[in-house]
C-alpha cells in the first residue's frame, strides 16, 4: 500500500498518476482563483 492511499484518500487507486494530476490541479486552480478574486475585491487590478 502506498503512502497515498491513506489518511482521506483512502481508495483503490488513489495513488495513481492521474489521480495525482487532476487533485494537484484543483488545489493549484482554486488557489489561483482566490488569489486573483482577492485583488479584484483590493482593487488592485482593474
């Protein structure tokens, strides 16, 4: 058993690449978008 298939991915599977890649970018883009949705609200980008 891997390492990621534990803690809350816990199912078959979890350890997979791609897996991996689509979590990765989910995390990535809502990080992103809370970044640039808090400088639209700072009015530091118009």
């Amino acid at each position: 058993m891997s390492d990621l298939n534990r803690g809350i991915m816990k199912f078959d599977g979890a350890d997979q690449p791609l897996v991996i890649g689509i979590t990765a970018f989910v995390v990535l883009s809502s990080i992103v978008a809370l970044i640039v949705w808090a400088l639209k609200v700072a009015y530091a980008v118009n």
